[in-house]
C-alpha cells in the first residue's frame, strides 16, 4: 500500500542559492595572509557560540616560529541565523556592518590598517630572527 507524503515545503528550498558567509571569507583571507607572508605569519579563524544565540568569530594572527604565539587582530559577531548587521570590533572601535560589500570594504579596511601591519611586520622580523 503506498503512502502519499503531504510536502508542505515550497519548492525553492531545493534551489536557493549560497550565500557568502563571513567565515567563509574570512578563512579564505587567512589562507592569502600565510601565502604572502612565506607562513612566517599565519591566521586562524574560530569560531564560538558567544551566547544568546550569537556567534562570534575571532580571526588570530599566528606565528608558528615563536611556539605558535597567537595575536587577536579582529572579532565579528552575529546572530547565528540573521548573518546581517554584524559587528566587528578591531582596535577598540566596534564596527556595524550591513551587508556582504560593507563587509568586504571593512576588512580591506582591517587588512591595510597601519596597526595590522605593523603587528604583522613585527611577528615576521621576530620569526627570523
């Protein structure tokens, strides 16, 4: 005897396009900094349940030459289902964030500050010495 399935779902589910998450870019951008930097200087991205049902994702600076010395250079929070606004706080400034391009404009932001790069010139010079 078959057994018909009432299907209250809408179509579309099976075909929603991905979205581009922050920790997808953000791991992506992690594995560019080890490239350019000879993984003298790494990044690692994790991510935590920051309660009330947020998440937070700290991206770290590694230097695998000085017993692997970890430096915080940014944190991102969200909810966990509604990715947007999102909060980054680098630099004891907190950032409100919109959308997919406000984010990227943040963290070109982030990434050319005077402050992460001369964090990431002194793990570098440290590493080789």
């Amino acid at each position: 005897m078959a057994t018909n399935e009432l299907d209250l779902w809408p179509s579309e589910i099976a075909t929603l396009p991905s979205i581009q998450t922050p920790i997808t870019i953000l791991k992506e951008q992690s594995s560019l900094l080890g490239q350019k930097t000879n993984n003298l200087v790494e990044a690692e991205v994790k991510s935590n349940d920051a309660g009330n049902g947020r998440v937070a994702i700290s991206f770290n600076l590694v230097a695998p030459a000085l017993n692997s010395y970890r430096y915080q250079l940014f944190q991102v929070l969200h909810h966990a289902v509604e990715i947007y606004p999102l909060t980054i706080d680098f630099s004891n400034t907190a950032y409100t964030v919109k959308n997919l391009d406000q984010l990227i404009d943040q963290l070109k932001m982030i990434f050319s500050d005077e402050k992460t790069i001369r964090v990431i010139q002194s793990l570098k010079a440290q590493s080789t010495s």
